[in-house]
C-alpha cells in the first residue's frame, strides 16, 4: 500500500448564490449619476441665448466683450457674424439665467466706449477693461432679438431727487451733463434734451439733487447762463460771465420770486427757459439773495417804460427798486412789486402817495394850455417811481398802492376808471367828461385797442363825479352837431369832443366801463318827461321847441321807431317851471311847415309859425279843459298839422 493510497480526498467545492448586484456594476452607475448630474446642472445653469445687432464689430470680441448692468457681468458675447447687408453685425450673446425677467421688448443695449468733452470724460474704466455693452432694462414682453442704440440712453430716473422738463426755442450751448445752478451752487444737471414732436420747442429734462428740491416751486424762473452776456440798457452798461464750466459746457440756472407761498414743484413739471437773466425776471417779483428791507406792492393802469430794476424815487434820492411785475387777467391793471432798503424802510406809510416818473410827460388843450416835465436821465429812459409821504403808521408788508400817472394827479381827489369806446368818434387826452353839461372828470390817456378804430381810454373821475362810478351807468362821445335849428354842443367846435355820462341805478360800484356807440335815444331831464306818438316823425329834430301861447316851454329830447316798426315815439320834457300846466287832457299838434289855403272868395290864406318853427319843426300844446295832472312817462299822441 503506498502512501497515495492512504491520502484523504479533498474538500468538494460549495458554490453559494451572491444576494443583491455585483460590486463591478456599482462603478459605471455611479458615474451614471455624475453625468446626469452634470447634465442637470449644465441644462440648469446655462445662459440665455439672445441676439443684438450693432452697426459695427468696432470693440466688440466673442467669448472677451461682456454685458455689464450696474457694475455686474449679466452676460457675454458668445458669436459675432456679418449680416447679409454687409452693413451691420449680429452678436450671439449668452445672459446670466437670471436676467431672463430683464429681456423685454422695452430693454435697450448698447456699446459704452470712452468718451471725452467739455463736460467732463465718461466710460473712462473702458480703456483698462475694454468695451462692453449697457443695458437699461424695462418692462414689456419677452423677447430675444434687439437692435443696439448708437449713443446712451438717458439715465433711468431711479435717483432720489426733482426731475422736470425745461422748454425753450433754441438748445445754445446746452448740452447733456450740463450743469444747473442755484445761486451759484450746482444743484442739479441736464440728463437729455431733444425736439418737441412739432418741431417747434427744445426740451431740457433736468434733474435736481434732493437738497435742492425745496427751492423750486411752479413760480421758479430758468434761465440760460450760458457764455457772456452784455447789457447796454442806457444809461447802465453791464458785461455778466458765467463760470468757465458754464462758459464751455452751457449752464442753467434758477431762482424763486420772494412774494406769495407757491407750491413745491413736482416730478413732470415744465417751466421755460429764459434766454438771460434779465428776460426771466421780466412779470416777475424777483428778490435779490440777502435782500432785507420792506416790500409793497403798486397798482397801476399801465407799465409803461418801469421795469424790474427801475429805481423807487424819494426827494430824487435812490431809495428801492422794481422788482417785477405782473398783468392781473381780471380788470387787465398792472401789478408792480417794489422794494425798499432796510434803512429807507420808514419812509413808506400807509398812505403814501406814488406816481410815475418815467419818460416825458405833456399835455395841450386849449382850456389848460402846454405843460412839459421830466424827472432826469435814468427814469426817462429806463422808467422810475416817485413817492411822497406822510407822517401817519407805517406800511404793511405787501400793502398795495395805487401808482398815479403824475404828481399832480396823485394830489388831487380823483377816481380812477377806464373805458372802452367802439369805432366812432374821435377823442383826446384831455377831453372833460361831463355830467348835465358840468365836468366831472377828464380822460387822462387813449390809446387804439382795434384795428377797427376802437379806443381803450383812462380816466379820473372829480370828487364831485364819484356817484357815477357804478353799475348801469353810460358814457358815450359827445360830437357838436350843426343843423337848422342850431348848433349841438358849440364848445366841441373849438375844443374838442367830450365825453357825457349818464348815471346807473346799480348799488354795486364800478371802474370800468364799456361807452355807447351813440348818445341814449333819451336822457330824462329836470321836469315833466312825456311820449308823444306819430305817424312819422316830420320836420321834428333833437332840441324842436314846444309852444304854449307862443312861448316855449320845453323841447325834444329823443325819438326812435317803437318797436313794431308801425310809429314814431318822440320823447320831450316840459321845463320844472310849466309841468303844471300839463294835464293828461292836453293835446300836443305838430306846427312845422306852412299851411296855406285859397278860396275864389276869400282869396288866397297862408298860416306860418315862427321862423324857428319853421327850420326847426316845432309842436303846438293845446289845454282844452281842466284834468289831472300828467305824470311822468305818460304818452299821447301827436295830432298833425292842422289845414286851414
């Protein structure tokens, strides 16, 4: 028996079934999961493709040039490719996924560059980082393709301050950047300009820094302080320069009147812009800065040669100046502002007496004859006020007086009225108004208000002619009248027209006043007023005489048609002293003309009134028997003549 005889057989091999997957397959699974993973996160985080055209590539590189929104990469040039017009280009760029919200139908690109002017250098981190494209997000639709704008936008109005718009003819010097100043300090800067859609205005969008936003109100003036601006306003010659940014760039600047308490000005709001300052004060109360003294106000008919700076007079003495004005739309008066300085503040009082003293005053009529004056230089030319005063309390701030033509008339007790004439008669400065042939006052200037002859006329009106001064009261042109039976206000013959009034009934008073084109059909008269009825009117006239036993004891003082047409209403008045002889029995007979009759008998009958009569017409009273008395604005009618 050998020994491999005795060796023990081996083990039998026991296969077991492995529960759950290999290990081998766990390795291509897991990077399985790496590669969806990173596909996920590709497909997540990938840009969004959109397309922009720009005129040129000039600055512009694939996978280099970025988008930039407030300082932050929101995107990048991924392509760049010529265009069938061979005239622009197209680049691919790729945006942040989180600008998807910022691609609107409304959102503008463009390539900022450096750029270098008078007012100042602008994308200056170009020449280190290289050009890159601006964007100015807004809201709208979605949208993928856009076309790049040449120049900037304007800058987005999301600045905490005043934004407004300025409109003026012409733009000058002004340009984007330029600066805005309030009393020399910069306070703001011009952020666009462009034409109005007619064409016809520049508009100047201007934004003011917040700490400046409290001193524009809607009465704040602008004016071009652009350049050098030269006044030669004689006698005062003046040279006024801007800053020399302004001089280079063009400049704005802004000032608020002192009077009143405007509003504050709002986002939105226009204001024009004045060519200088001079122009921007004119209708306006402005005050210089630091300016400390009292300010009143004068009411005047007229400016005439005053304007701002016009010196304020006392004794001939420089005491104050205007400081603007303005046309009250309701009476069409003129408001000054004035200023005097703090230590002639005194002399103003509460009834202070100012007249003008500008340019030359003279007057001729043949009742007052010439007078000549004149109050120097500088008022003749650039207009000036005078004031007297009194010993009486001070004036209020802003109390308003009434600024006189002249001394003479500020001494007087007048009342101030105007009027209104339509085309008709002529009339002088000079001319009296009269009330029942008396003066009651005198016009003071005309001047002509229509190219159709109509007359704008201002008037004093005597202490004596105060009542006159209401509602319902009339005034026309009186013109001498030349006829048969005389002659109608002779006096005009050698003096002129002259105005006549006849007084309202209204209580309310009254200072202006549209006159009549003619004198009233009729003004009642001191006396019995009646209407006498005809057929026609005859040989009757303004001012026939009517008779009683041969004496004259009234007259004709108007007719017209009556209403219908049909008739003659004559209207007259019987003198106080024989009213009572009239009865409302009375008969009234028209005796104009010659009556004659012949017969073969008696032989040839002629029958004449007085010569008067005769020219004139004349109507014959007859008083048949005792009756009631008549009464005012009774009628009767008017027999004709009677035939022998």
């Amino acid at each position: 028996m050998t020994d491999s005889d005795t060796t023990t057989p081996p083990n039998r091999a026991v296969i077991r079934q492995h529960r759950g997957p290999s290990v081998v397959w766990l390795l291509p699974l897991l990077a399985a999961i790496i590669a969806g993973w990173l596909v996920y996160k590709s497909y997540t985080e990938s840009g969004i493709m959109i397309s922009v055209v720009f005129d040129s590539a000039e600055g512009l590189e694939a996978g280099k040039t970025r988008v930039m929104y407030k300082g932050l990469p929101a995107g990048e040039i991924r392509q760049l490719t010529l265009n069938e017009d061979l005239q622009s280009i197209t680049a691919l760029i790729e945006m942040n996924i989180n600008t998807e919200d910022m691609l609107t139908d409304n959102t503008l690109f463009w390539l900022v560059k450096p750029q270098v002017s008078l007012s100042g250098v602008s994308g200056l981190e170009t020449l280190i980082s290289g050009y890159y494209i601006g964007i100015q997000p807004a809201e709208g639709e979605s949208k993928r393709s856009f076309t790049a704008l040449t120049s900037p936008p304007p800058p987005e109005r999301d600045e905490q301050g005043l934004y407004i718009t300025l409109y003026t003819d012409s733009a000058r010097s002004i340009q984007t950047g330029s600066p805005v100043y309030f009393r020399n300090i910069e306070a703001g800067r011009v952020i666009e300009y462009s034409l109005s859609p007619s064409g016809e205005e520049v508009l100047i969008d201007v934004y003011i820094q917040p700490e400046f936003t409290a001193w524009v109100t809607e009465r704040s003036r602008f004016w071009n302080a652009s350049g050098i601006e030269i006044d030669s306003n004689l006698p005062d010659f003046s040279v006024r320069v801007g800053s020399l940014m302004s001089i280079l760039t063009g400049g704005i600047h802004f000032d608020s009147p002192a009077f009143g308490t405007p509003k504050a000005a709002v986002n939105g709001d226009r204001f024009p812009l004045y060519p200088d300052l001079e122009s921007s004060r004119d209708d306006l109360a402005y005050q210089p800065a630091g300016f400390e003294g009292i300010s009143f106000r004068l009411r005047a008919d007229s400016l005439g040669s005053i304007q701002s700076g016009s010196p304020i007079l006392f004794k001939g003495i420089k005491v104050g100046q205007v400081t603007g004005y303005q046309l009250n739309t309701s009476d069409h008066s003129v408001t000054i502002y004035a200023s005097l300085r703090q230590r002639y503040s005194s002399l103003v009082k509460r009834d202070s007496r100012f007249w003008n003293v500008s340019g030359i005053r003279s007057s001729f009529n043949l009742q007052s004859g010439f007078s000549f004056e004149t109050d120097g230089l500088k008022p003749l030319i650039s207009g000036g006020i005078a004031f007297d005063t009194t010993d009486g309390p001070s004036a209020q701030a802003g109390q308003i007086f009434t600024l006189f033509n002249s001394e003479a008339e500020s001494l007087s007790n007048t009342l101030a009225i105007t009027l209104e004439f339509p085309p008709g008669p002529s009339l002088l400065a000079g001319s009296q108004i009269r009330f029942r042939n008396q003066p009651v006052g005198e016009i003071v200037s005309v001047e002509l208000s229509g190219s159709d002859g109509s007359l704008f006329a201002r008037a004093l009106l005597f202490e004596q002619g105060f009542f006159l001064a209401r509602q319902g009261t009339r005034f026309w042109i009186e013109t001498p009248q030349i006829g048969l039976s005389g002659i109608q206000n002779p006096t005009g013959l050698v003096f002129g027209n002259h105005v006549s009034v006849a007084p309202g009934l209204g209580e309310n008073s009254q200072t202006h006043f549209v006159a009549l084109t003619e004198a009233p059909v009729f003004q009642p008269q001191p006396g019995l007023n009646l209407v006498l009825t005809a057929p026609s009117l005859g040989s009757l006239n303004q001012n026939s005489k009517l008779f009683y036993r041969g004496i004259s004891v009234g007259k004709v003082i108007g007719f017209q048609l009556s209403r219908e047409g049909h008739r003659v209403e004559i209207y007259v008045n019987i003198s106080p002293r024989y009213q009572h002889l009239i009865t409302q029995s009375t008969q009234f007979r028209n005796i104009g003309g010659i009556r004659a009759s012949a017969s073969l008998f008696k032989g040839v009958d002629i029958d004449a009134p007085s010569i008067e009569a005769l020219l004139s017409g004349g109507i014959e009273i007859e008083i048949p028997y005792e009756d009631a008395p008549a009464t005012e604005g009774l009628h009767f009618p008017l027999q004709p003549a009677s035939r022998q």
